[in-house]
C-alpha cells in the first residue's frame, strides 16, 4: 500500500513542478516570462556538483540506534519480518529507556 501512495505522491509532485514551469501567458516576453525553469534547474545543478564535489566524500548516512548485538540476536532469534523484528526491537528500546 505504502508504494502505491509513495508512487502517487511523487508523480502528483512531478506534475506540480513542470505545472509550475509555464509561463503565466501564452505568448510570454521577458516581462512576463515564467522563470521558475531556470532557478529550479540552477538549483538542482548546484545541488548536484555540490554533492558530488564535496559531500560524497563525507557523507556517512544515518547512524542506527540500535547495539550491534540487539540487532543480531532480534534479527536471528524472532520469527517473521525483519520490520516486524525491527519495530519489536525499537518498541522495547523505548519502554526500556522511559519505564
């Protein structure tokens, strides 16, 4: 279910930006020129020579909060899905941390 939605939400958004591109009239001039196009692609293509420039080298993603253990012996000993196994872990972790 969760990728239909996924899905649907990113084409609605596509749609919405190239909407978003078009002049405002039909036959535009430089006074009414829409120029949403030209900082929406300067921004992606700064955002991706920054990326891979800089950032690529450093970025290290995100950190778990779970021990290396825990996570082991979760995964290896409870039977079902590993999101099933993953929640159960996290769920546990909390009540643990605020009982």
């Amino acid at each position: 279910m969760s990728f239909c939605i996924n899905f649907t939400a990113l084409a609605f958004q596509a749609f919405l930006i190239v909407l978003a591109c078009f002049p405002s009239t039909r036959h535009p001039d430089k006074d009414t020129m829409n120029y949403a196009v030209v900082i929406n692609c300067g921004i992606w293509i700064l955002s991706v020579v920054y990326y891979f420039t800089y950032k690529k080298k450093y970025y290290t993603g995100p950190k778990s909060n779970l021990d290396e253990e825990v996570y082991l012996d979760t995964i290896n000993g409870v039977e079902g899905s590993s999101e099933d196994q993953i929640d159960t872990v996290l769920s546990s972790s909390k009540a643990d941390k605020y009982a």
